[in-house]
C-alpha cells in the first residue's frame, strides 16, 4: 500500500489528499500576492438585518451583532502592531523643532545684518575722505567762511587758514562777497564772525564786501543763521570754505537749508598737518554726521586743534 506521499516525487498520483502534481496551479507573481492578502471576516449585518455568515437574523455565529469587514494582510499587521507604519506624532507639549532650512537662513540673516552693520559707517568714512579730497569753485553768490576759535580778537590758526583761503578764492573772483560766521564764549569780547570780518579787511578785501554773522555755536547753528541772510539777500549758491574733513557735514547741512553748496576746505593749518590728526577728524566727522541725520542736530563732540 502507497501511503500518502509516495509519489510526490515523481508526479504520480496523491491519493490521500486527491489531487495530482498537474492539478497543482503554478505559483506565479500575483498568485503570490493574493497568497499575501488574507481575508477576515468579522460579523456584521446587512441592511436587512441578516447574519452575513450563517444567514441568521440579528447576531453571527458568535452571537455577536451582525458586522462584517474585509481586513488584508497589511491590515492584520498594523493591528498587531506590525508592518511599516508611520510613527506616532510627538506629544502636544513638545516644542515644535525648527527645520534646518530655516535655521540656516536665520543664521544668513544674522550674518547679513553683522556685515552691513560693518559696511555702512566704513562707507560713510569714506565719503567723507573722498569729498574731503575735493576743491569745487564754481561761481557762486558768496564765499561762507565757517568759524573756529579766536583770541581775543585774533583767529585761531585754524581759522586763519579757512580765511586765507577764503581770500584767495575772492581774488580768483569766485564770488562778490565772503560771509564770516560764529559766536562767541561766554566772557569773549569777540565774535569769530566779527574776528574774521576784521581779518579779511587787514589783508586787502573791501569791508563792504565782507558781511559778519556774529552768532553760531556749532555748524548746524552757524549755517542755520547764514541761511538766515541768504534769504534775506536773495542768494542762492554758495562755496563754504572750513577744512577739508569738514566739508560734507557742512555741504550737507546748507542743503538742507536750501542753499546750493559746494566746498573749497584750506589746505593749511594744524588740521591737515598730521596724519594721525586726519584721522581722528574723519572718524570724528563720520560720528557728527550720523548724529545729524539720525538726531538732525550737532554732536558734541569737540575738537581740540588750535
């Protein structure tokens, strides 16, 4: 007697589970994924109320209320608590993590605020470098000599050199008139407008044609009191005569009094001199020139050059 399995090898006959080798379906690609795909059945019932089961009316064979759903394979196995899914979300209180992306530009961010930060002041410093380097001597209404200290009546070097320039452009018939400007000190007897009018004078230029401002604590004050007389006189244009690292404050400042300015600094004197202290009035221009657009008004910041 063959028992069951004898022939498995050779492709006879199995009697004992009936079938035959050729009856075998081939195992092919979506044979295997039905193989995969599995169904379980859970009772349910029908829109009649009919055990989907067994036939029965209200409960299955279990004796439970009539469902049934189709679960495949993939479903059996995230019941379970297996297959690829996703991870559960983090908790609720959990502060949310900022994508590298945007940390990345917020550092960008930083950096570019870092670096113009750096670049505007040394920009500006270099502004006023550049103009400083600058002689323009256009035909103007008048020659405006900023003022400096004086000595009882005697201008400071650095005021004797803006009004020796000032001179010269006169005679090269730059303008018809010079303008003096500045106060005093409390306890002076002299004005610095009143001590260069007196200076121009001594040196060869006619008295009418030398007007002095004897007011002006500061260049904003200085121009403010010029662009006073401006008006008054009608003139419109003028060549502003101080020294060189002086010149864009001041050029920017009778603009904005609604005077056409150019500059012409003096080349001699204490403040050109050295060149530590061109520097120390660059950087020092620089400061007074944001304090003036950022404030609109006049630093503090002195200036001890005799």
């Amino acid at each position: 007697m063959r028992t069951a399995g004898d022939d498995r090898g050779d492709g006879s006959h199995d009697h004992a589970f009936g079938t035959t080798a050729e009856s075998v379906p081939p195992i092919t690609r979506e044979s295997a994924d039905h193989q995969r795909t599995q169904r379980f059945v859970r009772p349910t019932a029908d829109p009649e109320g009919r055990d989907a089961t067994n036939g029965t009316n209200g409960t299955s064979a279990f004796g439970h209320p009539d469902r049934t759903r189709e679960f495949s394979h993939a479903d059996y196995r995230g019941a379970i608590g297996g297959g690829d899914e996703p991870p559960a979300p983090p908790p609720r209180d959990a502060p949310p993590s900022l994508p590298p992306r945007r940390r990345f530009r917020k550092r960008w961010l930083v950096a570019l605020l870092a670096l113009v930060a750096i670049l505007i002041p040394a920009g500006t410093w270099s502004w006023v470098w550049y103009t400083a380097r600058q002689d323009e001597r256009p035909r103007s209404d008048a020659i405006v000599v900023l003022g400096a200290s004086q000595y009882n009546g005697r201008p400071s070097p650095i005021f004797e050199a803006r009004l020796r320039h000032a001179a010269d452009l006169y005679q090269e018939g730059v303008a018809p008139v010079i303008v003096t400007v500045g106060g005093n000190q409390p306890g002076d007897n002299f004005t610095e407008g009143g001590t260069g009018r007196d200076w121009l004078v001594e040196v060869g230029v006619p008295e009418e044609q030398v007007v002095a401002i004897g007011e002006g604590s500061d260049t904003l004050r200085s121009i403010e009191a010029v662009a006073s007389t401006f008006r008054a006189r009608e003139w419109e244009n003028a060549v502003i005569v101080s020294d060189p690292w002086h010149s864009l404050r001041s050029r920017q400042i009778a603009g904005d009094f609604g005077i056409e300015a150019t500059t012409s600094p003096a080349r001699s004197g204490p403040a050109v001199q050295e060149r530590e202290t061109q520097l120390w009035y660059i950087t020092r221009e620089t400061a007074s020139l944001w304090y003036y657009w950022i404030f609109g008004d006049s630093s503090d910041i002195d200036v001890h050059a005799v």
